[in-house]
C-alpha cells in the first residue's frame, strides 16, 4: 500500500524547511495568540477611517437622493456600476483558487487559498453595495426578490439580467461563505485547543462547531469539499457571465456584443489573482509566511495572470476588429470614436486599460520578472488599476454619447461621493481582512498539513534517498540475476 | 450513557496503519481516530462505508432545479401572466440563468446544512476531546471499553503497536437534539476487507 504519492524532484517544495506537524500549527496559529502589531494598528485604524468616509457618503445618498451622485439622464451608469464589476471580479480569484484548482488538483492552492477565499467573500460584500445602493430608494431593495406581496402580487421580471443578478450574486456569496467556513472549522478547532485565554475558549469554541477531528467526520468534510467545489466551479464562471449579460443583452453599441461572457470571466480571473497576489505579498512579510506562501506560489500565480491578462488582449482587438466587420456604423463609432480615438474625451482610459492590462503584463514571460516579489507587487496594482478602466471604458464610454448629439454628456465625472462610496469599499474590504488576519488562521493549516508529506522540503529529501537506494538496489539485483 | 474509553496517542501515520489493522484483527472495538489533518485510506482501514453526502447534495439540488423552475413558470404563466415585448410566457432559455443559481444555492446550503446534522456539529456543541494534540500534530486512536474488555490487555496491546501516552477516560457521550446517545451505524457488518 502506497499512502505517498511520487512528486518530480524538479517541482519546487510547497513548503520550505523542515517542518514537523507541530510547527506548522506554531507558525501559522501564533500570530492570532499575540497582540497585533503597530502596523497592523496602523492599517486597521486607516481601513476604519475610510469607512467611515464611506458610510457618510452612502448617507448622503441615502438621505438626499442619488442626484449627489454626477450620473445624467445619458450616463446612467458610472462610477457605480464600474465598481460593482471590478469587485465582484476581484472576487472570482478566490474561487478559482479553492474550487477549480481543487478539481484540477493543483496542491499548490493550499497555501494561498484560504486567504483568497476570504478575499473572495469581502470583495463580493463591496461588490454587493452598489448595486443596492444605486436603487435610490434602498429601503424598497427587497422588491427584487420574488416573493408573495400585496402589489398583485406583483412579480419580478424573470427575464431581465438585472434579476439574475440578483440570484448569481447572493448564490455566490452564499456558497463561497459555506466553502470557505466549513474549510475553516478543523482550523478553528486547532485554535480553540491551544487556546489560554478565557475569551479566546469561548470564541473559538463557539466558532468552530464543535470540530473533533474524527475520522468519519474527515470523510464527510473531504465529500463536502469536493462536492462544493464542483457547483463553485460553473458557478464562478456564470457569475461574471451573468453580470456581462447586463450588458450584452442590452442594443447599446459596445455593449451588444457576444464575446462578453468569456472575455468578463477571464477579466474577473486576471483582476482577482493581482488583487490576491497584493494581499499575499504584505501577508506572508507581515506575518512571517514565507516557508508556506513560497516565490514558487507567487510565481504559479503570475503564470494565470499572464494567461488570463493575454485572453483578455485578444478579447480586446477581436471586439474592436469585429465592431468594424460588423459594418454597423453606430458600433464601429461608439469604438473608433468613443475608445480608440486617443484625442477623443476617454482616450485616456482605453490606452491606460490597454497599457496595463495587455502590454504591462506580457513582462511576466519572463521568469526572473516573475519570480521578482518587488516587481510582481507592482506589477498587479497596475492590473488591477488597468482592469478598473476596462469596466470605466465598457460602462462610460458606451453611453456617454447618445445616438442624438444634442444628448451627449460632455464629461462625466464623479462627485466627491461618489468616490468616496468607492473609497468606503476600500474601507469595508481592508478593515474585513484585517480582522480576519488578526482573528483566523490565514493558511488553511489542516491542508498544509495533508500536503506536507509529499511535498514539504524535509520529505522530498527524503524521498530522494529512497529513491536512490532503490535505484541502487535494482542494479545490484539485475547484476545478480546476470543482465550485467 | 457514560463509557469508558482506552485512549492512545499515534505519532506517524506508517505506525497508525498497521496498528489500526492489529487493533480490528484482535477484535477489539475502535470508537474512532481522531486526526489533524484528513489521512486518506483511513476510513476504509477502520471499515467505515462511504459518506453519502454526495448523494444528499443531488437531491437538494434537484429540488432547487424544480423549485425555479416550477415557481418561475407558475408566476409567468398562471399567477400572473405579463406581456413583455410579446416574448413568450414560458421563455426557457431566459429561466436558466435563475434556475441554475437556484440549483446551486440549494445543494450547496442543504449539504452543508446535512454535514453539520451529521456530524452533530453546532455552536455551541459540548463534546469530549480526548486529546488536544488531535487537532495538532498526532493521529490519536480511541478503543471502547465494553463489558468483558480487559483494560491492562487493551493498553499493552496498544503500547506494543507503537502508542504513547495511554490512558483511560471516561466521557459521556453528548446529545444532539434529544437524540441520546443513538448509536451512528457507520461500521460495516460484514468482514472488513483490510489493504495490504
């Protein structure tokens, strides 16, 4: 019976130095037990600060209607709606990283994805808010859902967009919640045994449901696991799919298009894996993580942003080469005109998207670039910077030029609240993985565990002894059974 | 219903396999092995019969498929029928996006939902540990004591296959919703066929 499975000695060890069981747990557990540190006080205390700007900003809008906002009869849709789609993009990292690199079993994602997951869930909370908030009336939010009312009973339309919105993005929401925690109880049982403190017994206690680590409990979990991780799979592609369809199943030129859904999915994939490439650089330093979250993870991470960064320059040239073919003029102006016409209002968000979503990456071919922790950081700020022009110039520049002339906007821009709507984001998003670094473990500790066997340096040295005398044993035996 | 329990604590996994098959051979009776981190094959070596979860999670999802679909069906075309563009009441490939979502939302929250049932898990849930470092770094193995069990015996038993520090406890075991003590039927009646 062979437990162990044979792994190539040219794959990189998933986790550096010798590491016992017990290690792993000190490592990764003994930040929640000490008191954080001052630049965590600094990052969680500015976090709070922008949220605060955020919730004030929302209510203004709440209380004095959504016309604090700069949107006009033609761009209906700006800031706003920009930023629901770069969040919920950013989101789908996460549940690439734990579902389908699960199913591809890419044992690598153990390192990095409960931290990815987590990042999925409060990039999907932002996400969550713009929509909701741009109804105006938000206390009236619940009409969207169907549900027996005294209005007729007046029904949702079940074939608008805007509805499957509603149901893909509280789906995913929900099911990346119950990936993510269930994933986490074994974790947070393993805090709760080590734990001292009075407070620290009951939270922990209460969190982690009441983990034992039993052997059929594992089975379950491992079911579970893989079962969830098969619906998160189509799930996370129909997500982006379903929020490009509230543009593609529009008849506005740059909009009307078929390409979307892939060409949204790959965008959500690339903009996700910089934003958890971001949060995992300051993680693993801050934290002292790096034996877990190793240059081989970065770099495997900076392969899909590659991939997916080229899948979405390719989307970008076919959409424009197609609005031409098409010879539907309004098309092909809304592109020449609108976009790439550089002298034109937001010339400058088409060349900034791009620069930094199809030229800048391509540097990643290069495996010195690559595996460069400084450069990569830099690198996907850029990404992600680049990716929020790409949903500025779908949303904007589709609409701020009406078919009449006499109904164009001549420059839309944001409101002070409106930017600070989105900087509240960045407020409810930061302060959210702040505590959850401070209050969880980061690394899923259990998987490490699991693959600590067949891939931690200690083993594959191991291992590599093994094989070698075994090696050596075959040649004697077929010496003695005379082949030599 | 208190029972007493021989508890020992397993280092390695190379040394827990032979001695979980030592253990059944000699017919002693495992309460359970409680370990950090899912060790794989150790549920067939205990005996223990597929999870059907999975199963679980088909039919959950089959009830969210029928569910949008039936509830979007009735409200277009029976409640509440709308003329919308003089597109059709029953628009089929509009209602997938829903009833997709739909499917996934329901299996993914019942499975979950029936995995905490199952494994009677909750907030607030007492039970017994038998051993901190189960959740840490060692592979801890738990023998019920029955009636007739020789305690000494079970001990040396175990000391023999490699444990370390073996003890006995007794635990009560806990309820779960007034449900006492009923056993869980997760061992397998025929001979267990034990890897080699």
């Amino acid at each position: 019976m062979s437990l162990l499975r044979y792994e190539s000695e040219l794959r990189e060890p998933l986790v550096d130095g010798a590491k016992s069981y017990h290690q792993v747990t000190e490592d990764i557990i003994s930040p929640i037990e000490s008191k954080p540190s001052r630049l965590w006080w600094i990052g969680f205390s500015t976090a709070i600060a922008l949220l605060i700007f955020g919730v004030y900003s929302v209510y203004r809008e709440v209380d004095l209607g959504i016309g604090q906002w700069n949107l006009t009869r033609t761009v209906g849709w700006g800031w706003d709606i920009t930023n629901f789609v770069w969040w919920i993009g950013i989101g789908h990292a996460g549940t690439l990283i734990s579902a389908i690199l699960l199913l591809f079993r890419q044992t690598w994602r153990t390192g990095v994805n409960r931290a990815a997951e987590a990042m999925t869930i409060f990039a999907v909370m932002c996400a969550g808010q713009f929509p909701v908030f741009h109804m105006g009336r938000v206390w009236m939010g619940f009409f969207v859902f169907p549900y027996p009312n005294s209005r007729g009973p007046l029904w949702p339309n079940f074939n608008s967009a805007l509805l499957w919105d509603v149901f893909a993005v509280s789906t995913y929401f929900t099911v990346s919640l119950l990936f993510w925690y269930t994933g986490l109880l074994p974790d947070l049982a393993t805090v709760r045994d080590r734990a001292r403190t009075k407070f620290r017994k009951m939270f922990y206690g209460l969190a982690s449901f009441g983990w034992t680590g039993s052997t059929k409990h594992w089975q379950r979990q491992e079911s579970l696991a893989l079962v969830l991780a098969g619906l998160a799979t189509p799930l996370v592609l129909s997500v982006h799919t379903i929020v490009s369809f509230d543009f593609a199943t529009s008849v506005i030129p740059g909009w009307h298009t078929t390409i979307f859904p892939p060409y949204f999915v790959a965008g959500a994939i690339f903009s996700g894996f910089a934003m958890v490439q971001s949060l995992l650089i300051i993680t693993r330093k801050v934290l002292h993580l790096e034996d877990y979250i190793t240059i081989g993870h970065i770099e495997a991470m900076n392969k899909v942003i590659v991939l997916t960064g080229s899948i979405v320059g390719c989307a970008y040239l076919s959409e424009l080469f197609v609005s031409w073919y098409s010879g539907n003029m309004y098309e092909w102006w809304a592109f020449r005109e609108n976009r790439a016409n550089i002298f034109s209002p937001y010339g400058w968000a088409y060349y900034g998207m791009m620069f930094c979503n199809v030229v800048s990456p391509q540097l990643f071919w290069s495996r010195r670039l690559r595996r460069n922790v400084t450069f990569t950081f830099f690198m996907v700020v850029l990404v992600n910077v680049g990716m929020w022009f790409e949903r500025f110039v779908i949303i904007v520049t589709s609409i701020y030029r009406d078919y009449l002339p006499s109904s164009w906007t001549i420059y839309y821009s944001p409101s002070i609240w409106e930017i600070g709507f989105y900087l509240g984001t960045f407020g409810l998003f930061f302060t959210l993985y702040f505590l959850f670094a401070k209050f969880f473990p980061v690394i899923a500790v259990a998987e490490i565990k699991h693959v600590l066997k067949t891939s931690g340096e200690s083993f594959k040295a191991e291992m590599e002894t093994i094989e070698r005398k075994e090696s050596a044993q075959f040649y004697t035996e077929d010496v003695a059974a005379g082949h030599h | 219903m208190i029972k007493r329990f021989v508890v020992g604590t397993f280092e390695e996994e190379k040394v827990l396999f032979p001695a979980v098959k030592n253990v059944r051979r000699a017919g002693y009776k495992i309460h359970d092995v409680y370990t950090p981190y899912p060790v794989h094959h150790l549920d067939k070596a205990l005996g223990l019969r597929e999870t059907s979860l999975h199963t679980m999670g088909f039919i959950y999802g089959l009830t969210g498929t029928l569910i949008a679909l039936g509830g979007m069906g009735w409200i277009f075309a029976v409640d509440w029928p709308l003329n919308i563009g003089g597109k059709p009441h029953f628009p089929l490939p509009a209602y997938i996006p829903i009833t997709f979502e739909l499917t996934v939302l329901l299996s993914a929250v019942g499975m979950t939902l029936t995995y905490c049932w199952l494994n009677q898990m909750m907030p607030g849930v007492k039970k017994h540990h038998f051993s901190p470092r189960a959740t840490d770094d060692a592979f801890v193995m738990v023998i019920e004591l029955m009636e007739k069990s020789n305690e000494d015996e079970i001990k040396a038993f175990l000391r023999d296959n490699g444990a370390i520090d073996i003890n006995t406890q007794v635990a009560e075991e806990g309820w779960w919703f007034g449900r006492y003590d009923q056993e869980q039927k997760l061992y397998r009646t025929e001979e267990p066929v034990i890897e080699s």
